[in-house]
C-alpha cells in the first residue's frame, strides 16, 4: 500500500488543511509555526510505531479558539482528524483476491481516517459483497439447491445468518458456513480491511530534538519502568541502540559480564558509524564507542552507582575522544536517526518515515547529504515526508515534490487580521512570499553555482547543451549561415522543472529570457505549468522535439544518428567489437528514440574498462573537433538545418 493522500482537519492550528498529494518523497515547506509539527502529527495518530499514540486527544489538540463550540461544530459524530488516501499495489490486490475470489475489488484506493476519542481507525474498502458470494459459491460448489435458501442473502454477513436457519446444511453450505465464520463479524469487508490493514505501514516520528542520551543509569530506567515513569526520547533512542545491538534493559540489569556487552554495542557502533560516513562529509575522522562500567562515587547521580552505558565520540584527527553529549548536536542528531530508522525496520518492517526539521542543526552541505541519503537509502523501499525551513533541505532536483504550510491570515470586515489556519499546497510559487524563502533559496543555491547571469539569457538544459551549441554555431558562422548571437549568455538551468522558479527569481531584473529545453512525456505538466505562469511568451520556449520532429527529445537528438554514433565513437576511442553502430545505438534501447538514452543503454553492456557514458564528452570532443560538422555529407547537413532552425527562433528574440 501506497500513502497519496493525506487531509488534516480539526488539529491544532489546523482548521482544514486541503488535500495533499504525497509522492514517494514530499518536502513540507513554512515558516516557524506554520503547522508542519502539527500535519506530521496527525498523520502519525493514523498508525504510530509508538504503541502509546492511541487517540489524538481532544483537550489538548482540537483548535483552541473552536473547543467551546465543538458539540455545535460537529452535533452527528467525532472530529475527524486525519483522512488518508492509500494506492493497492498487485500483491495487496492479489491477497485479497486469494481468500475472496477475483475481481471483488472495484477500485484500487482505500480510504483510512481517525476521529478525536478512537483508538483505531475508520476504513472505507471497495468490495464487491455480492461478487464476494458468487465466488464463494463458485468455490465451493453450491448447487442451485443449496443456494436456494441464500437468494435474498447480498453480503456474506447476510449469507451467515440464513446457513445458521438450516438445521441440516449439506456439506457445501457447510464449508461455505465455516469460512463465513472466522470473518470477522462474518463480514467480508471486514476480512478485506483486516487483510489491508495488516499490509498497511505505520508511522515512524522523529524530531531535530530527537537525539540519544550521551549515557544511561541502568537501575534508574530499571525503577521508571517499574513506577510507569514517562522515559525520554533521548533514552528512548539509547534503548533503540541497545535492542540494535542485540541486548535490552533486562539483559543489562542482570549482566555481571560487561565486556560481552562492550562487544555487541562495539559491533552495532561500528556498523551504524560506516552507515554515516558513507554521507557525512564534514569529517571523516570520527568514531563512536559506547562503553559499559560500574559508576564511580565521584560521578554525578544517578550515575554514580551500578551499571551505566555511556557513548564517547572519538576524534582520529585530533587523537581524543569527548562525551557523545559534547559532540555536535549535527552528528548526535544524525547517528541518533540512524540507530532509530534501523531498529524501528527491525521490529516494524514497512514504515513511512515522518521527520520533523531533520538536520535543522547540521551543516548546509551536510543537509544536502542528508537529502543525498534520503533519495538513495531510504526512497527505494520507503515513502519519506519531511518538515523544513532551510533552503539546503528543498529538494532543488523535485520541486514538483514540495508543499508549501502555510497560517493563512485574512481580514475580516473590520480589517482585523484573522487566521483561517494552516494551508497546504502544492502551487509552491503562489504563496507568501516568506513561506517561499527556502524555496527561492535553494533554486538560487542551485543556479548561482556555476551561472553568470546576462543581459539576453538563453536557459538550456546543462552544460554539455553549452558545447554542442558553440560547436554547431562556430561552423555555421563561418559557413555564413544562421547562427547563435554572441549577444546570448548560455546558462544551464537543469531541466524544465527549473526553469519557472529561475524566470521567477531573476523576474526583477528585467532580464531577455529564451528557452532552448530538451523534453520528454512525463514533463507535460511542468511545460503547462511554465506557459500558465504566462512569465514567458510561447514561442520564447523552444523545445528539442520541435526541431529534432519526434515526441521525446534532446539536443543530442538533433544530431542524425549516423554522426552522432561517429562523435561518440571518437570521444571514447571505441574500436573492434565495441565500436557503436546506428544499428547497436537503436537496439540498446527500443524503448526510447531519445540517442542519448540509447547511448546510455549501450555503455552499460560495455566492460568497465571503458568508462561511463556522459554527456558532457562528446559534446567537448564535438567542440575540439569542430571540422566533423564541417563536411559536405548528408548527416552533417540535416543536422546542422536543424540547429540552424533552432538559432533562427531563439534570434529573434535578441534584445
């Protein structure tokens, strides 16, 4: 099961949220106080790995200003809270298929939501009830005899009732009977949900203030155990620590060997720490240790007697070691979310990971680490939702994956400032300016990287694109045909998606802005999106099918692919039975008319000697040997028409 809808309402400074899309990762954007804690929040109550979440509590977290009305508000029934939209994949489909029959699905979403005061949840499941009994019947082979006292039956709870009238039921209204009766309530929409919910994922939570305790007193969290002491969530974590490392609060409070324990919690260290270091570049020298000894007199209480675990930061470079507490709460937070995440895999399985201001106190590079890590540990297997206001935690690359919380403020008729309550949003360019501060932060991070903006800016996709037009427009000059004014300042914007927020951002500098953009189907809604803003006129975006005549395209596909086979096998020196053919290029990949995503495909068969295929070398080979394009041939004249075509609709906008 897939999340792709979540609603909140009726939580905190949420009256009603909208309805949020969520993707496999989903970046919530607002200010301090917006509402992110408390969307997180209330999706968490739907199904939290923290067993104490049961219900939301409604003293505490239905809207204050609304409490006193709230029998009024909502006269039928309980506050929902949280509605959610859930995706059945093939195997949640074909598991309910296999104790129901086929085709007792009518769709393939469910809806999950939670009210104030429940413990569980409500679920709304398309069953087919009567396709449920024809297949039973099917099943079991009722005869038209035996399904003579079912007629009026339409669900199986109904179907249950009537076999338990027949005081001497055949032995196919007996089997039929048996398998009714362990459904729950004998209903198959209940054995449908029961199935789903099983496969369902829960919620893990996790905070910036979420970090491990620097050390533990055994006996202490022994006798809060005992007296339902509330522990905290730095202990909380030490213990997830320990559980990952084989042991638990019992075995230590009953351990007389320590060095047997020093080694397991040595091991799970180690292990965690290499997890690290594969995204924590700020330093690479560290080490973390965790130590178990009887406490000394001289520490403080309750530290000071029995058995105490402790965790030290060992720095290799500086050839000393500090309390976990001392280190920096960056990589405490980091190391804690990473001991959390895997003990909670551990013991839960299939989770969606809902982490509120992650990395707040880390690094800008660190936080893009931090994102690093996200797209290729945990997005594979695992849906992710996350909180920020740092523009180095907005994905840059998937905009289309961020949302914008809000606390919107309206005047009433007296022009009194009103809040209507957190809004959630998908448009992130369309809301308060302060809102989208991380947002127009991190697409100018992005861009000003490498850019030099000028005063007639032409956006193309990356550098590579830079070359092959300097190369093109070099040889078309000097053949005295249409080419790229030098008046253009070439700037890579990184894709389509990107090219709004930069038209955006620079908007106020009255820049002269053309697009020359590659384009593939998947893009159709960002390419409406650019036009909608109506920031740019239409015919200032070219797009690379537009020239190259095909429905996916980049600019490499301007290029006959005869010549463009030949510019490759020269920038990679490729001779023998690796040499790249058309013939090679277009089998590689029959899926794609794109060249270079062929192109892609073939070096994949290649050996590793031969080094990856990248964009950028044939189009600097291209440029150092400009004399290929030069020849008389029929490849190098239809492909330099078509970059002359090219430099003729973006001429005319010259300034």
């Amino acid at each position: 099961m897939k999340l792709i809808k979540a609603h909140a309402r009726n939580y905190r400074n949420i009256v009603d949220s909208n309805e949020v899309d969520i993707g496999q990762s989903t970046c919530l954007v607002g200010k301090n106080e917006a509402g992110k804690s408390a969307f997180l929040r209330a999706l968490e109550g739907i199904r939290s790995t923290d067993t104490s979440f049961k219900q939301y509590g409604k003293i505490e977290n239905y809207p204050r200003r609304h409490l006193a009305e709230y029998a009024q508000r909502h006269p039928d029934d309980e506050a929902v809270v949280m509605t959610t939209v859930w995706e059945l994949n093939e195997s949640d489909r074909a598991a309910v298929e296999k104790e129901l029959g086929e085709r007792v699905l009518t769709s393939d979403t469910v809806t999950v939501s939670k009210s104030y005061e429940q413990d569980g949840t409500s679920w709304v499941v398309p069953i087919d009830e009567e396709k449920v009994l024809s297949n039973l019947y099917k099943r079991f082979a009722l005869s038209t005899e035996d399904c003579a006292p079912l007629s009026a039956a339409k669900t199986t709870h109904k179907a249950y009732d009537a076999l338990s009238q027949i005081s001497s039921r055949t032995d196919a209204q007996e089997k039929l009977f048996q398998v009714i009766a362990k459904y729950r309530d004998h209903s198959s929409l209940l054995r449908a949900l029961d199935i789903l919910s099983a496969r369902m994922p829960k919620f893990m939570y996790f905070s910036h203030y979420d970090r491990m305790s620097g050390e533990i007193s055994i006996n202490r969290l022994n006798n809060d155990k005992q007296n339902n002491v509330p522990m905290s969530s730095g202990d909380k974590v030490f213990l997830d620590f320990l559980e990952y490392a084989g042991t638990n609060l019992d075995d230590l409070a009953k351990t007389n060997n320590f060095e047997e324990l020093n080694a397991k919690c040595e091991a799970a260290a180690l292990r965690i720490t290499d997890q690290i270091f594969e995204y924590w570049t700020q330093n690479d020298e560290l080490k973390i240790k965790v130590i178990f000894s009887e406490g000394k007199s001289g520490d403080r209480a309750p530290f000071n007697s029995g058995p105490v675990a402790r965790a030290r930061v060992e720095n290799g470079l500086h050839g000393v070691s500090v309390p976990f507490s001392e280190r920096s709460a960056g990589f405490i937070w980091f190391f804690s979310f990473l001991v959390k995440f895997a003990q909670i895999k551990k013991g839960h399985g299939n989770v969606i990971l809902l982490l509120d201001e992650p990395g707040l106190t880390l690094h800008g590079t660190a936080q893009k680490d931090l994102l690093r890590y996200f797209a290729e540990q945990i997005e594979p297997n695992h849906q992710v939702i996350w909180s920020t206001h740092s523009p180095f935690m907005v994905p840059a690359d998937n905009l289309a994956s961020v949302r914008t919380v809000e606390d919107v403020v309206v005047l009433d008729r007296r022009q009194r400032r009103t809040s209507v309550g957190t809004k959630i949003r998908a448009d992130v360019l369309t809301t308060d300016p302060q809102t989208n501060i991380p947002i127009f932060g991190a697409m100018g991070f992005e861009i000003t990287q490498t850019l030099v903006i000028g005063l007639n800016t032409l956006l193309v996709e990356g550098p590579s694109d830079i070359l092959y037009l300097q190369a093109a427009s070099a040889v078309l000059k000097k053949a005295q045909r249409t080419h790229l004014s030098s008046a253009w300042a070439i700037c890579p914007s990184g894709g389509i998606d990107k090219v709004l927020p930069f038209v955006r951002l620079f908007y106020g500098n009255k820049l002269n802005i053309a697009v020359l953009t590659d384009f593939e189907r998947g893009q159709k809604k960002k390419l409406d999106d650019l036009y909608k803003s109506e920031l740019l006129e239409h015919d200032r975006i070219v797009l690379a099918t537009e020239i190259a005549g095909k429905d996916e395209a980049d600019i490499e596909d301007f290029f006959e692919p005869q010549l463009f086979v030949d510019i490759v096998n020269q920038a990679y020196n490729l001779r023998g039975e690796h040499e790249l053919t058309a013939q090679k290029l277009e089998a590689a990949d029959t899926t794609t008319t794109r060249l270079v995503k062929k192109a892609e495909a073939y070096f994949r068969l290649l050996p590793n000697s031969i080094p990856e295929f990248s964009h950028y070398d044939p189009a600097l080979y291209l440029l150092q040997h400009p004399e290929i394009l030069s020849k008389e041939g029929k490849a190098e004249q239809e492909t330099l028409r078509r970059f002359e075509e090219a430099f003729r609709r973006i001429g005319k906008f010259v300034a």
